[in-house]
C-alpha cells in the first residue's frame, strides 16, 4: 500500500461516510489526520478510536473565519498540511421547478463555495512548504448529466472546474490538485437511490472502501506527477 507516514492529512466532512472511510484509509497508512466536520460527537468519538495520530476539529465549510482557524491550529501544532481532502458534501433532489432557491444556494454553498474555501485557505501553508496535494471530491454527476439533481450537478462540475483551474496555476509552486468523481456509494447521502435502476457494469454500488484507493493515490507520492487528473470510481458506470 501507499505510505503517508507523517504526512498531515485534513478531510472534511470525515466524521462518516465516505469521508470516514478516506480518513480509516489514511490512518492505516501512517497519516496524520484531522477530521474536520460540523458533527461534533461522531468526528470526536472517530478522533478518539484512531488514538494517536488523529484529531478532530469542528468545521462548518461554509465558514470562511472557521477554515482560517482550523489550518492555522493544524499547521501550528502539526507543522503543515500536506493533503486536504474536501469531501463534505450535502445533496438534494427535485424537479427543477420545485428547486427553491434556499435549496440551490444550500448545495452550492457547502459543495461548491465550501471546496473554494478550503482550497483558498490551505495554499498559503503549501506554498510555504514547496509541496501540496488537494483532493476534491466531485461525483459521477459533475461530469454528465443526471434529471433531479440540478444544484447537486452544478456544484460538482463547479468542483471539478475549480480543480482544473488549482491545478494549472498552482503547479508551479508544486502543489497538485486533482478531482475523484464516486458513482453510486452506499452512505447516508444515497439512502434513496435505488442501485436496481442503475446499469453498473461491476454488478453492485459501491461501498465507501471501494473509493478510498484513489484518495490514497492522489495523497501519495505514488501519484507525484499527476495533477489536473481526474479519477472515476464508479464500477464502470458512466464509462
Ligand atoms: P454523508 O452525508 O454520509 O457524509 C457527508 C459528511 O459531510 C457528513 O459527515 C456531514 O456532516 C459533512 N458535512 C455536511 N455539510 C458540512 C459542512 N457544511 N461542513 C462540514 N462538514 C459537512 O455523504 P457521503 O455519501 O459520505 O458523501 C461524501 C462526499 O462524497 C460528498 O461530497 C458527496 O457529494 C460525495 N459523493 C457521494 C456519493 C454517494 O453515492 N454517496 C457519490 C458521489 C459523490
């Protein structure tokens, strides 16, 4: 496997989900991770499993004052950030004339503007250190198109511009920046998705370990020359 010892991870929206599995995943492999999510008791209790080597750190995205507190307590503390995984996410689904505009606003702000954030307030800390790799996760849907899921699919190509945009002007102070677009992970958020509807040529959805390899990748050194990129997992879904 990939070998993070000592490397500083930060993954938002860490306390469940898929986020959890990304943090179990860069644990394992020697990181240091921060747990960074507005559920309080579920990121402490997971902080406190990990034991040493992990920490959690209330996060509200959305919060521009909040990122600047959290990255400078973990660059003080820890010395930097070397990875940050913007994985918090939230999802909604209607039709479009029943898409309110609190609706659109709620997902752009936390999957979009919250990934912009994170981005913005970790690069100082990179720059400094000559090295740095964000992982942004988008989704299958911020690369097609998909009925009901209009603010969701919005912010998730707005991810994957944004990363594109990172990768190519923050490339020469050696900070890389790529996106990982899930398919139909079984979580909290997909509860309502039927996986029979879908044709998944790999025969199942994905559980939230299925994911974590390519975050492990795009942490690494493994992944070194690589930026820009784009990594689907989606059992071959949308291929
Ligand atoms: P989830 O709802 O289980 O977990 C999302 C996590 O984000 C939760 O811990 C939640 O508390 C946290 N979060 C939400 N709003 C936040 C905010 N404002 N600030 C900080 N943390 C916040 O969902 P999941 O399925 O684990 O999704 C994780 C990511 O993967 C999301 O970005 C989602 O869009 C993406 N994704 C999921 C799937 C899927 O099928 N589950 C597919 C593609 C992409």
């Amino acid at each position: 496997g990939v070998d993070l010892t000592g490397r500083v991870v930060l993954v938002t929206g860490g306390a469940r989900g898929l986020g959890e599995a990304y943090v179990r995943g860069l644990h394992d492999a020697g990181a240091r991770v921060v747990v960074a999510d507005v559920l309080v008791d579920q990121g402490r209790a997971l902080a406190a499993e990990l034991g040493e080597g992990a920490r959690f750190e209330e996060l509200d995205v959305t919060d521009e004052a909040a990122w600047e507190r959290v990255v400078e307590r973990t660059a003080g503390d820890l010395g930097g950030v070397d990875v940050l995984v913007n994985n918090a996410g939230i999802a909604n689904a209607a039709p479009i004339e029943h898409l309110t505009l609190a609706k659109w606003e709620a997902v752009m702000a936390v999957n979009a503007t919250g990934t912009f954030l994170g981005c913005r307030a970790v690069v100082p800390v990179m720059k400094a250190a000559g090295r740095g790799s964000i992982v942004n996760i988008s989704s299958v849907e911020g690369k097609r198109g998909s009925p009901r899921l209009h603010g969701y699919t919005a912010s998730k190509f707005a991810v994957l511009g944004l990363t594109k945009s990172l990768a190519v002007e923050l490339g020469p102070s050696g900070i890389r920046v790529n996106s990982v677009h899930p398919g139909l992970v079984l979580t909290d958020m997909s509860v309502k998705i039927d996986p029979e509807r879908l044709d998944i040529p790999l025969g199942r959805p994905g559980l939230p370990q299925d994911v974590v390899g390519a975050v492990l990748f795009l942490a690494s050194d493994a992944s070194s020359w690589v930026s820009g990129a784009e990594i689907v997992a989606d059992g071959g879904m949308i291929a």
